[in-house]
C-alpha cells in the first residue's frame, strides 16, 4: 500500500513545503534503553509530490516488514538518508539524553541542502538547523517514520555484528537490552566493551569486577 502528500502522515511535511522550504528531513533515533552498544540516529528526505510506502512507527513492525520498507525506500529516486552512531564510551562521557541528541544532529548534518529537519520528541537545543519537535512523531510524520526504520534496521545489524565478537551476551537476540539472561551472562563474564558502563546494573557490576580484579593484581 502507498500514501500520497495528501496523506495525514504528510501533514507536518506539506505545512513546511508550503512555506517554502524544500528538503524537509525527519530524524528519529534508536537505543536509549538498552545497556549495551550505541545509539543510532537516521534522516529521511522524502520527495515531494511521489507514492510512499505507507509507513508507521518502527516499533509496531516486525523485522521482516522493516526490511521490506527499507528495500522499497532505495529504489525511490531522489530520496536521501544517512545514520549516525554514537558509541557506548561517548554515552557513558556525556550521558544517553546528550548522546541521542548528538547522533541527530550529526546524522542531518551528514545530508547536502537539508533547509529544515522534522525530529521526533523533544525540541533539541542548538540544533544545526531549522526544526520542529514533535511528540510521538514516528507515527505522525512519513519523514519520521521511514527515518525511525532506517535507523532500527543498522543498529539491529550492528549488534548481530556484535553478537558474533562477544557471543556471550545473546546480543543478536536482546540487541543490548538488558534482559534477565543478559545481565546474568554480565555478572558471569562481567561487561564487554560495549557495555554501557555508567547503565545500572552494567555500573553496580563493573565496579564489583574492578574490585576483585584490583584484589588479583595485589596479589
């Protein structure tokens, strides 16, 4: 099924092609929650005046329906994207609310010509260049929406990745999240480099292993 610019999914996109802007990004990010890898950020540039797939928030998607929108978006000319990570030692500097923050505005900055940029949730402060915040935006805005898949899509494929350096965890089953196996593979074998260290319990339990570890090098 597709959706035209007459579509409410584009009501947020044509109010600002009417006032003249033209490339309007929607940005969205993934992975605050877990306490394991990054946090991943995606922008969407969608066309103006083309058939779309008719999307909606990532998170009511199975993964087979992500990688099928993903699929129908680059055959679309002249849509844009770009993603953004920002890695667990950044996350655990300047904490997770700064880091997804950050993983937007890099992945806009990433695009050529983008004159105004749809983000979903709250209004970031200093962003590089003209927005709008909106609540829940993933299931308002087209741009948002194809933008929370895309960025879905790479970190779920990072942490498959991931899962085959640390095979401990079940990174490719929890994508980081701190499930009840997860944090028990995390007291077994204490926290990968891609824990998050400044994460409860990732935090508690590091500081548990530094202590005996500490003990060993005294000994």
């Amino acid at each position: 099924m597709y959706i035209d610019n007459s579509s409410s999914m584009f009501s947020f996109e044509n109010e600002i092609w009417n006032s003249g802007y033209n490339a309007v990004a929607g940005i969205d990010e993934v992975g605050r929650g877990p306490i394991a890898g990054p946090v991943v950020a995606a922008a969407v540039v969608i066309p103006r005046g083309i058939a779309f797939p008719s999307v909606k928030d990532s998170k009511k998607l199975t993964e087979r329906q992500r990688l099928e929108f993903r699929e129908e978006f680059i055959k679309i000319s002249g849509l844009k994207y770009s993603i953004s990570e920002v890695k667990p030692d950044v996350i655990d500097r300047i904490n997770i609310l700064r880091a997804a923050q950050q993983a937007m505005k890099d992945a806009v900055l990433k695009l050529t010509e983008v004159d105004f940029a749809l983000i979903d949730g709250l209004p970031i402060k200093n962003f590089p260049i003209i927005n709008r915040a909106i609540i829940k935006g993933d299931s308002k805005s087209a741009s948002i929406a194809a933008a929370s898949i895309i960025a879905k899509i790479h970190r779920d494929e990072l942490m498959k990745n991931y899962a085959l350096v640390y095979k401990a965890y079940g990174f490719d089953k929890n994508k980081g999240y701190g499930t009840a196996e997860h944090i028990e593979a995390v007291k077994k074998y204490g926290p990968s480099p891609i824990h998050r260290k400044s994460f409860a319990p990732i935090k508690e339990l590091s500081e548990i292993k530094d202590f005996v570890q500490s003990e060993f090098d005294f000994l």
